[in-house]
C-alpha cells in the first residue's frame, strides 16, 4: 500500500470529515465542491475540528497546521485525476454519483481505487458498467471521530481493490469491516433502523414516552454495546435462553414497512427534531446543543481509549 493521495468529492458534513482523516495521517488531499464559498465553509469546519482536537491533546499545534496545509480545494472534476484513491460523499442523489463515477473511469489512472462513502451498493453507482474498481467505503458521521468504515465491494469489484481499501483505511487510522454480500443499508443502517423501527413504535401506540424509550436504551444494552455486539451478548448470555425468547419474543416485534403515520405527520407539519426546535421532542425545552457537546465528549474519549490500545498491544 502505497497511495498517499486522495481526492474526496463533495465536501459536506462526511466530506470535510473524510479529508481530516487523510490530513491528520500525512495524506495529500484534493477536496473537491461544488463552490469556492463552500470549499472555503468546509475548510473552517476542518480548521474548528482540529483545534478540537489540539483541545483534547489529540494533536498539537505544529500537525495540526501540516494537516491544514495539505489539503486543496477545487470546483473542478478533472483535478482528481492525479489522486491514488477517490472518494465520493456528494449529495443523495444517484444520478449524479452515476454521472461522477462514470466521469472518474475516464479522468483517473487505471489503478486508482473509486469509493462511495455514500452507503449505496456498487452495483447501482455503476449502472451496468464492469466497476472492477469501485468499492463501497461507508464512513460514519462524524468521520474524524467514528473508527468504523464499512467496506463492500460489487458483484465485479476486483478482491484485491477491496484489500487495498482496508490497507488504507487501516494506515489513516479507521477500523474497516469487509461485508461479504451487496445488501441495502450494509449492516450498521440495518441494525441501526431495526432498533428504531421498535422504538418509534412503541413511542407511536403509547407503550411509553419518548423520555422512558431512550433511557432504557441508554441505561441498557447502550452500556453494554461498546464491548460486547449484539451477537456476542447474546453468546455470552447463552444462545440457548435468548433463542428460547426469541421465539416467544419475536412473533410480536413491529415488521411494519413504512415508519408510523405519527412520524408523517410531525414532518409534513416541518417538524424536523432538533434542526427546526420541534419533532418528537420539543427542543425548545430541552439542551440539544449540551446534548450534542455530551456525545461529542463521549466519542472522543472512546478515540482516546482506542489510541491507548493500540500504544500499549504489542505489534
């Protein structure tokens, strides 16, 4: 693994993110955007993130300026044309990551790897194209501050491009996991949306309050996720009892496929949650900006514990 250039197109909330990945490890980065003002809002971003960095003695002045210093910015396509790896974070919008990944074939050198950090399957980005190169990396927001990166390649992508993916991400610091079969949402969104598909319908048929939802959660299998997965507690609380309960339990679980009318109505009112003041909570009554500093704190410490292991586990 030799690359040390990337080009990162689209720099929202996951592309200015992914470019202080790179940064912070020595990577030359091109951060490509739509417009200088943009390219100019994301390098703040990237500035303020680093400083929150420096804060918690996770890099000092001196790298935080070198991480600053190698990165780019550009409205224009073609100049991701030099760059070893690419990836694209641009908007939801699959025509246009279709038209960029048709466009990055021609611009980039034959061995460059092409990545989504989108969460979309290879197989739709490509369009019926080959794709041999293209590969899903689906970080998760924030970048700078969530180890994981889901790794998935199309039914063409080449078994070497997703190694060499996991090389990089390993060598800039991220944790990636090889999903072996294209499926919709990878398996964070999956588990992820299972867990709040219960939760909202427990909340929208009255079972319990919003307040009593998330505290169970919290005060539960919250505290137990950072150590053990949801497979691995269930092994470690004997396979035979949860399977029992399971088969008592599951029969009963909500497998709607639409979230509840309840839902609809708060956001065709531009209920929206916390961005708007309003959604299932009333943000006007409640810290949101305290909350979002409360797992910012959170993430952070989880980084430093992680740095700690890897100084002292022998190589």
């Amino acid at each position: 693994m030799a690359a040390q250039t990337i080009a990162v197109i689209g720099n929202g909330i996951i592309g200015h993110g992914v470019s202080e990945v790179f940064a912070k490890a020595g990577w030359r980065v091109t951060l490509i955007g739509r417009s200088a003002k943009s390219l100019e809002a994301a390098l703040t971003k990237i500035g303020e993130s680093l400083a929150m960095f420096a804060d918690h003695g996770l890099v000092n002045a001196d790298e935080r300026a070198k991480a600053l210093s190698r990165i780019r910015t550009t409205t224009e396509l073609e100049d991701a044309k030099g760059a070893e790896f690419v990836i694209e974070a641009v908007p939801e919008d699959m025509a246009l990551k279709r038209t960029i990944f048709a466009r990055l074939d021609k611009i980039c050198a034959s061995d460059a790897v092409l990545a989504s950090s989108s969460g979309h399957l290879v197989s739709e980005l490509v369009e019926g194209r080959k794709g041999e190169r293209v590969v899903a990396a689906h970080f998760w927001y924030p970048p700078q501050l969530i180890p994981l990166v889901e790794v998935c390649g199309g039914p063409t992508t080449l078994p070497a491009v997703v190694a060499r993916t996991c090389d990089i991400l390993r060598a800039v610091g991220k944790e990636p996991v090889v999903i072996d079969k294209e499926v919709p949402g990878f398996i964070g969104n999956r588990i992820q949306f299972a867990a709040l598909r219960e939760a909202w319908s427990l909340w929208a048929s009255g079972v319990a309050s919003a307040e009593a939802i998330d505290a169970v959660v919290r005060n539960s299998i919250g505290r137990r996720l950072g150590v053990t997965g949801p497979i691995e507690s269930a092994d470690v609380g004997g396979l035979d009892t949860m399977v029992a309960f399971a088969r008592f339990l599951q029969p009963s679980l909500d497998a709607s496929p639409l979230p509840p009318p309840a839902l609809d109505g708060l956001v065709g009112e531009g209920n929206r949650g916390l961005p708007s003041g309003r959604g299932v909570y009333d943000w006007s009554k409640r810290d949101g900006a305290g909350l979002l500093v409360a797992r910012r704190e959170e993430l952070i410490r989880w980084l430093k514990a992680d740095r700690s292991s890897r100084q002292t586990t022998p190589p």
